[in-house]
C-alpha cells in the first residue's frame, strides 16, 4: 500500500474509534456481552468491567495493526479474534454463577 493510502487509512481508522458516534466499548457491551449472557442476569458492574477490558483489547489491537502500517486483512483477523475468543466472555459470567461451567 502507499504511504498516501496508508496515512489516509488511518486517519480514518483513528477517527472513527475516537468518534462518540462510534463508541467500541457501548457497541460492544450493548451488542455482545448482554446478548450473550442475558440468561445468567449479570450485575451492570459486572457487564460493564467485562465490556471495558474487552473493548479496551480490542482497540488496542486495532491501534496496533495501525501503527505496523495495517499489514494484513482486517476481516481475517476479525474473523481468528472471533474464533479464538469465542466463549470467553460467556464463561466469565458462567463460572460466577452456581450453574454448570
């Protein structure tokens, strides 16, 4: 990619996770956690301390593929972070509760 392309990719990249419109963290706790836990009747408190630590990764990563010049395609590595993750916040909430983990 040119370093044009790449300037202009990530001024757009970094301007979209700084944009209240697009708020990772509500997004993601709104969207994933509550969804995926709503039967175990979480605490807010505990949604919340799970929704921060996970979109705080998330952006990281994020800022992290930016700064090594967005090598590698997003939607894979969206599509492995997804794979690798999937149930992981689901068991936080399960082994806090007196069901089966």
């Amino acid at each position: 990619m040119k370093p044009i392309l790449i300037r202009l990719h990530t001024t757009i990249y970094l301007y979209s996770l700084k944009n209240p419109e697009s708020d990772v963290y509500d997004a993601y706790k709104a969207i994933f956690i509550k969804k995926s836990v709503a039967d175990l009747s979480p605490t807010e408190e505990d949604v919340e301390l799970v929704a921060s630590f996970y979109s705080h990764a998330l952006v990281g990563m994020t800022l992290e593929w930016l700064s090594g010049g967005m090598k590698g395609d997003p939607h894979d590595f969206v599509i492995r972070i997804s794979e690798l993750l999937d149930g992981t916040v689901r068991y936080c909430f399960l082994k806090n509760t007196d069901k089966q983990v």
